[in-house]
C-alpha cells in the first residue's frame, strides 16, 4: 500500500492504472477509521482493480464552532487498517495541498442541505460538495463509495454527479452498528462511559417509529413514540427526528416509495447522527 | 463528422476514444458559428485526436432581459462550417437534454465575476461554470479551447480548473478581427450598416490605450484617451473600458506584469465586448 501526500504523484499512479484499464473505486474518509470506513474500502475491493482512500479532515466543511481541530487523528493507525482491508493507496493530503489558491468559486449545496445536518450546519454541505467535486476529479474513480450514515451526504452528492454530470457511479454502503446497535461512527470516542451506554436507545427510537410507521402510517405518533424513548433513556437533546422521501429529502407524499427516518441527537456535547432508509409499497395517510 | 444531441451517445463515442487511447479536444460554442469558432476548432484539430465541438445555447447564462430567445441559431450552417475544419463531433444538445432535473445546487463564480462583462450580468459566469462543468464532465477534455475574446470568462474557468482540479488543460486561442480591426462575434450581425461602420473605432481605442499606457505608464489618461476616441466615433455608450491583472482580474500594481485592458461597449442595442492582454516588463507608475 502507497500512502500519498502529493496530488501530482497521486495523478500519476491514477494515470498509469487507467492506461492499463483498470477500475478505480475511492473511499473518501476523513480518517479515523472505524468498521464501518473499512466496510467501505472492501467493498470497494471487490468491486475494483485499484482502491484510493483518501483521508482528510477537511475545515471546509467544518463551521466555526465545530471539532475541526479538535476532531480525532490518527495517520498510522488508520494506514494499518486500511491496509489491513485491501487498501492500494492512501491520499492523505495537507490542507494547504488541496487548497493552495482561493479563486473566490464555491458550491451551493441548495434546499437539500437546508434540512436535518444542514439547518443547524450552515455551509456544511457546501464544504462537503467541494471537498468532493475535487476528489472526484483527482482520482477520477469508476465508482465511489459512501455510508449510508450520512445519508443526507450521499442523498446530495447524487444530485451533484447527476446534476453536473460526473462521469462515475456512487455506491451506498449499509451502517455498520456496534453489538448493541448503535451506529460506528468517529465521534464514538468522545463519549463517556455514560453517554456510550444511552446511545444505543437512538436506533431503538428509530425502529419504534419505523415500526409504528409500518402498522399505522401514523407519522405524528411514530416520531412521538421515538422522541419519547429517547428523552427516556438518554440525557441527549434531540437535534431532529424526521421521516423525508428519499432520495429527494422533500416532505413525504401520497406516493412516496422510499423513507428516510434520520436523527441527530447530542449525548453531553457529542451529537450523534443514525437513521434508517426503508421503502414501503402501499397507501401512507395522515403525513 | 458526427452530429449527437444524446448525452448517452456522446459518452459511448467519447468511451470508445479514451479505449484507443485517443486524445480529446473540447471546442465549447453557443453555435452560430464565424471565424474565431473555426481558429478555436482547427487549433483543436492539429493538436487532438479527437474533436468535440459543442453547440449549446446555455439558458443559464442569459439574464431575464438578455437575448435568449433571439441568439442567432443556425445548426445546419454551423455543422458545415465545422466539418470543413475537420471538427469530428457536434454535440447539439436540447435544454431538456442538459437540464433534466434540478437539485438545487449551483456553483458561484465568486469576485472574478462581479466586474468587468460581470457587474452588468449578474449570474451571467455561475451559468457559464454550470455547463462548462458539465460540458467537462460529459466530454472528458484532455484539453478545452477558449477564445480571448471572452477574456474574463477564460480566467474565470482557468480558475475552476485550478481550484476544482479538473484534470483537463485550458488554452486560450487569440481573437480574430475582421480586416478593418473589430473582433468576431455572432452578435455583430445585429449591427446596422451605420453601426457596423462605427465598431472598429473599439479596437482602435484599445490600441491607443495600450500604447499610451506602455510610453507613460499612465492608466488615467490612457482609459480617458480610449473613451475619448469611442465617443467622438461612434454613437456608442461605454459599459467599462479597463485595465486589470491577469488572469487573476484585480486592480493593476506596482509589480503586475500581464495586463488584461477590456472593455465592452453599446453600439444601439448591441454590446459588443473586445480587448488585449499584454505583458510588461519594467514598473508601472500611477495606478
């Protein structure tokens, strides 16, 4: 496994697997891998010749007051395990190497990232489509990989490689859960011995209101029952807790054929995100 | 020399191209074709393998009171105009065809676009990045031609290119005149016989601004000598006429050693736009 810094020598291996024809699948992280990050990268090693995983944690996408700096980091760990799956190369650029020049050009990420993560993440998404946009014309992959964690992420990055045409397929990866549920996530290692042991309730909100949802069609009382379990079992504050059509992330219809459930929830100071897509054939009411 | 106005198609041409191992020329053209179109496309054709030659005239880039729907539009002269310098491929898209769907997300030129053709088209150069974006993404450049003409628009997509990574080369082919000096535009067909007989008096100020700018280094008196000549011979009306850096487009310095003077003029209803980028080499005084 190659571990790059240089955007030029990563262009160069890129150019010399696709001379020989080969697939490309990239796995964007921003490090600190857990099994859900290397759930992505084998995935992406089956499915392609050459896997690029490139680590960045990347302050574009980062609001003043959030964990940029303080978000976790570990280069050496995160190359083992990443090896470890099947990883060909790991970029892992500097700050300054992927944004030298400020033309004053950005991205809006629009009335998709208005709702759920974005309302409370002004400009988050922005950074995300940036961040994106450059990796996919760097490594110039065949297909792309995503958790389906930030479902909101993949639901936008879509409409971009829909709406501006890039030239590669997005792939969405299942969560992967601790044995009690909850979702892996990097922020995980914030949480107190406490907080870790109420975080597992988040997803069992998520199936009560999903469930609830399924025998009723009732979404008032769905996302009730869930908020209700959370405020129960947990000292978190809930951020939001909201069923959206998806992948479109508008208000749910008559005919809406696949549900987002997603939940932002703050344990102490750690806001966790979970959520659960599902799709349903017959009639909804009272949404 | 083929003629596509699917999406799908031109990526299967372009596919099989990039499988032989071919390079790829993009000419980018809202149609309507005159000289500088075909100096861009022959460029293009001595140093590709492949020719792409888009006819697109992009809803996005035309203010609500801009002339959309009366741009002059002649795709059959256009084709036989290309085929005669050797272009392999129009790609003549509808806007159905390039706009289908719409996430909400939009891509902001930022500065470099609040000046200059800019300050009086607000939106005009997002638009623009929109379908070079796609255009991009759609035809995989190796390399993307652009006339000098819309100088601005050629730093402005220089710095998207730069700061996007777009893994494409951006080159620039200088402007072409008619023999009495007035830069090729479609829009010169709107002119009146008076009108037409008026326009070259435009070029003529830039020179004479040029020159007096590199005998005395002088921007004030060189900006009032050109605008001076405009307004004695024609019946004009000057939207900017300008000394700028370039291709970064801010405010001329002491160490500024390419020039970009532009300027952009009505004559009756037409806005007819022209200029000259020059290097320096010595200090600038008086800026």
């Amino acid at each position: 496994m190659k571990v790059v810094t240089a955007i030029a020598e990563l262009k160069s291996i890129i150019k010399n697997s696709k001379n020989e024809g080969e697939t490309i699948g990239l796995v964007p992280t921003m490090g600190y891998l857990h099994e859900g990050h290397l759930t992505l990268a084998s995935t992406a090693k089956r499915e392609n010749d050459l896997v690029v995983m490139s680590i960045f944690v990347n302050p574009t996408q980062f609001g003043p007051n959030e964990d940029f700096e303080s978000y976790p980091r570990d280069l050496d760990r995160d190359c083992k395990l990443a090896n470890s799956v099947g990883v060909d190369v790991i970029f892992a650029p500097s700050v300054e190497e992927m944004y030298p020049t400020d033309g004053g050009i950005s991205i809006r990420a629009g009335r998709q990232s208005e709702i759920l993560c974005g309302a409370s993440r002004p400009g988050h998404f922005d950074g995300v489509l940036q961040v994106v946009s450059k990796l996919f014309n760097i490594v110039e992959p065949t297909t792309a990989y995503f958790g389906q964690k930030d479902a909101q992420q993949v639901a936008i990055i879509q409409t971009l490689v829909r709406d501006f045409n890039f030239p590669l397929e997005i792939r969405t990866v299942p969560i992967v859960r601790e044995e009690d549920g909850l979702a892996k996530s990097s922020r995980n290692v914030y949480l107190s011995k406490q907080h870790r042991q109420e975080a597992p309730a988040i997803y069992e909100a998520l199936q009560i209101a999903k469930e609830h949802f399924l025998a009723t069609r009732e979404v008032k009382e769905a996302v009730a029952l869930a908020t209700n379990h959370i405020e129960k079992k947990t000292s978190g504050r809930i951020d939001y807790l909201q069923f959206l059509s998806y992948p479109d992330l508008s208000d749910i219809k008559e005919d809406t054929e696949q549900f987002l459930l997603a939940t932002a929830v703050y344990i102490g100071t750690t806001r966790l995100i979970d959520n659960i897509i599902f799709a349903l054939k017959g009639e909804t009411k009272n949404v």
